[in-house]
C-alpha cells in the first residue's frame, strides 16, 4: 500500500487522482487549507488523513506541519492544488502576482522541502501538476503563467537534486480541463463555458498515475495532455 500526499483533493484533478488512488486501497493524506475542509475531506474520502495549512502563506507551513502528525513515508508526493487570476501585465497589481507565485510556486517548493525526508525514505515521486502556460505564455495570462513556468524550473532543479536518493520528479502539462478553475477562466475571459469541449478531470487523472506506476528504473520526466478536436 503506497502512501500519498496530495494537494487540491477537494476538486477538479485533485479530486479525480485521490478517488483513484482510494479505489486502490493506497493511504491518502490529504492537504486542506483549514479544519473546516479537512472535515469536508475526511467525509468525502473515508479513512483519509488530512494535513492542515493555508498555501497562500508559505511561510507558515513549516509551523502549520510542525504542530501535526506526519506520514513517515511518502511514495508520491501530488502537487495538484493551483490558482489563477488573468490580466494584462499593465493591470495586474503586485497584491495579485505575489498571491499567485505564493500559491503556485512558493507553497509547492516550500511543501515539497518539509516533506522531501519522507520522500527519500520511500525513494519516492514528486509530481507536479503544471499547465500549458508552463511552456508557453498568452496575453492576459502573465502572472499564472510566469508561476508555473517557474513551477517547471523548481521542478528541473529538483530532480537533478534528487536523482542521487532515487527521488522520480514529474511535470505534468495539462491543456484546458472542465473544472472548477476553468469555469473562473472563463468567466474572467467572458466566455461561455461548456465543460463538454474539455478534457475531463479523469483523463488528467489517468495521465498522472501512468507517470506514478512507471516501473523503478525509469522515469517520465515531462508529459503534456491535450483535449482532442
């Protein structure tokens, strides 16, 4: 039985990842951002365990983790939890690109340190859930874009670090998905939404666990996933 860490389980990809890996009987520790939702979790995936801390403050995650039990070991440690807000570079204010980077980036690279014993313990995975504006950036899209092409080096620098402990380290670039973040997408953009033109969150899902099943040995450093049409 693997043992997973996971972050943004409350919906979209997140959600679709732990409800696969739970049908697996795999233990899943799940990351909430109050006691309020790590409720809503542990009701929604029976026999999870929750970690508590708001990933808009990074800073204070080292403090939120020293005052909880943690696993001893993690196989795979998901980063799949995100945020978006769009505007032009000429409108965004620094308020918006600092709550970007933090969620995006910081939270990420400062969760991923605090955890990174457990992972070497188990010689595990990290794996990163990016987007197509990792790879490439589009009007309106500067601030996302810029934390999750920063998301992409965090996560090159990592498994160059890693590799000597057998740590694997993932990048997954999904294109446009229906979920919740997408419909605020569309909304900011003035778009009409409709979820049937997307990949589904279980698609992504699928993509994820063939990096996390790949044998030991190999590794699949990069993997982007497209809606079809």
């Amino acid at each position: 039985m693997a043992t997973h860490v996971i972050t943004g389980a409350g919906s979209g990809i997140g959600t679709a990842v732990a409800e696969r890996l739970a049908e697996r009987g795999d233990e899943l520790w799940l990351w909430a951002r109050d006691a309020g939702r790590a409720g809503e979790l542990r009701d929604r995936f029976p026999g999870a365990r929750t970690l508590v801390g708001d990933l808009a403050e990074p800073a204070r995650l080292s403090w939120a983790l020293g005052h909880q039990t943690l696993p001893d070991r993690v196989d795979s440690l998901l980063h799949i939890a995100g945020v978006v807000d769009l505007g032009t570079v000429g409108d965004l204010t620094p308020k918006v690109w600092q709550a970007t980077l933090a969620a995006n980036l910081v939270a990420p690279a400062e969760l991923t340190r605090l955890l990174l014993p457990q992972v070497r313990a188990a010689r595990g995975h990290v794996l990163f859930v990016n987007s197509g504006a990792g790879l490439r950036a589009h009007a309106q899209w500067g601030a996302y874009a810029a934390s999750k092409h920063g998301l992409k080096a965090l996560a090159d620098a990592l498994r160059a670090e890693e590799a000597g402990h057998g740590v694997r380290v993932t990048t997954v670039y999904p294109g446009r998905t229906a979920t919740p973040m997408q419909a605020k997408v569309h909304q900011q953009e003035g778009k009409e939404y409709d979820p049937d033109r997307w990949m589904t969150p279980g698609s992504v899902a699928t993509t994820i666990l063939t990096a996390l099943d790949l044998p030991h040995g190999a590794e699949i450093t990069d993997l982007s996933v497209r809606p079809t049409g």
